[in-house]
C-alpha cells in the first residue's frame, strides 16, 4: 500500500507537468473529499487503501485533463458555507462573495424578500438566507437541473423554509413576487469572448450561465434593470464581468439611484447596486 506522502508528491508532480495551476490544494481536496483530515495529509504516514487509491486516480486522471476540481469533489465552499455543484452549474467564484457581504452589511438584517435571477447552485440565495435568517428568498433559472441542485443545497443549509425555486427564462417571463432586493450575477461574457476564457472554464462550466446575452453581453442587465417589479426604493445588485461596470450602471440609471460601484479582491470593479428611484 502506498502512504499518502509519496502519493500526494508524485500526484502534485504529474499536475504542474499538465500545467494545473492549483496542484498541491487539488489533490488535497480530492483526498479530504475520500475521508483523510487535514493532519493525514499534512504528516503524510497513513497508507491509502486500494479502493481509496483507485478513485483517487479516477479523480487525478479527471484533473490531469483539465476538470475542475469542484465538479470532481461534487461541491465547493462558499461564504463559509458548503454547495454541492456540477455540470449543471457554475462554480461559486470569491468574487461573488463580495456582492454578497455587501448585501448582507447593507441589509443590516432586516426582514426582506430577495429574488435571485439566474441561481445556478443557489450560492448567492441561500448564503443571503443564512446570513440573514429574517429574510425570505425566490430563486429562478431557466434550467432545471440548476434549481434541482439549488434546492439540494438549501436542504443542505438548512434554509429551505424561506427559500423557493422557480423555472423561469428571465428575458421572456417575469415572477410573480414582489422583492426589496433583486440580486443577480446573470451570464455576462459577451459570446464572441468565448474562445479566450480558460480551458478549464469553457469546457467544464455551462456556457449557458457564462454568455451574456446581446453583443456586448450586457442583455441581461438591461432586461432586469428595466422591467423587473420591485418595490418602493427597492435594492437591485448586480455582479458584473471585467469592464463592464460602467456601462450598466448608465444602463442602472434610468430606473436606479444611489448607484455604487465595488471592487473585488483583484482590485476590478465587480458589483453594482442601486435603488429604485
Ligand atoms: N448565481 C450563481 C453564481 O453566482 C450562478 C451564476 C450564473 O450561472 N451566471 O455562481
């Protein structure tokens, strides 16, 4: 039987060889998701069974070509939180927790109903009913397997009881509910940007939540910020893709006030939010 340090080297080894630019927190994550604790890893001394060990090279194999690891593990941590994903749904990214902090400081805990367009696995939705356990959340998709996953993870959270789903293709159909809070990060790359996203993006994650409608991508936040019901001074918060920012708060501006522009981590401008004027 092989021990997990002699393992995990030889692992990481083979993943900078295919160019993974995450090998060492990759394989770690594949062995915490077998059942190692973070100590078996680090000291490296127990010895792997051979189950184990095969669905640790099923698993490496998965990574060598190029998959995320998010989808090969079945789930990823979000805002503290954890959410089953996989090729049904985006991968929760960091940046989308910046939007979400933000609405949780602004909101201050008040009772408030949120819709979220375009859930995906539900990240910011449910984070939003965890963070703030007197609000009340719809979240729609136009894919099904999206909200079936979403709905997984509510369960999961333990949110279930004020989160809802609902099928809905945002630009030909409008909810029935009436939010203060209307929260979206919609598909957003304009479809002519495709070929140069990152191997692993553009032949892993649905391409139906990364293209933004229009040719500048920017459909969707013109569909939402136009016609969507919201109530009096409500909040619309959007998270947007590099460059766009300026361009959809103008879009924001003609039904929106109080517009704020926030950067993420990397220093680009990432959310923007307003209130109905
Ligand atoms: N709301 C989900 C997320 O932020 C999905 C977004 C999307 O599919 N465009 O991860």
């Amino acid at each position: 039987m092989v021990k997990l340090k002699s393992l995990r080297r030889a692992s990481v080894e083979k993943l900078i060889s295919a160019e993974n630019d995450s090998p060492t927190a990759d394989v770690d994550s594949i062995l915490l998701s077998l059942g190692f604790s973070k100590s078996d890893i680090i000291i490296g001394e127990k010895e792997i069974t051979p189950k184990a060990h095969e669905n640790f090279q099923n698993a490496l194999e998965r990574l060598l070509a190029g998959e995320p690891v998010q989808y090969i593990v079945g789930g990823c941590e979000f805002m503290s939180l954890w959410f089953k994903v996989n090729s049904s749904t985006l991968i929760p990214r960091c940046d989308t927790e910046i939007l979400v902090e933000q609405l949780i400081e602004k909101l201050n805990g008040k009772a408030v109903n949120i819709l979220d367009i375009g859930t995906g696995s539900g990240c910011i939705a449910i984070s939003l009913a965890h963070y703030l356990p007197k609000s009340k959340v719809l979240s729609v998709d136009i894919s099904g397997n999206a909200l079936k996953t979403a709905k997984e993870n509510a369960l999961l959270n333990k949110v279930d009881s004020r989160c809802n789903f609902e099928k809905c293709d945002i630009m030909n159909q409008i909810p029935n509910f009436l939010p203060d809070v209307i929260v979206s990060n919609p598909p957003y790359i304009p479809s002519q940007d495709i070929d140069s996203l990152d191997r692993k993006v553009k032949d892993f994650e649905p391409l139906s939540a990364l293209i933004g409608g229009g040719e500048d991508g920017l459909d969707f936040y013109r569909r939402i910020s136009a016609d969507m019901p919201l109530s009096p001074k409500g909040i619309l918060a959007f998270e947007v893709g590099i460059g766009q920012a300026a361009d959809v708060a103008e879009i924001m501006s003609r039904r929106f006030e109080n517009i704020e522009i926030k950067k993420d981590l990397s220093g680009i401008d990432r959310t923007v939010m307003g209130n109905l004027k």
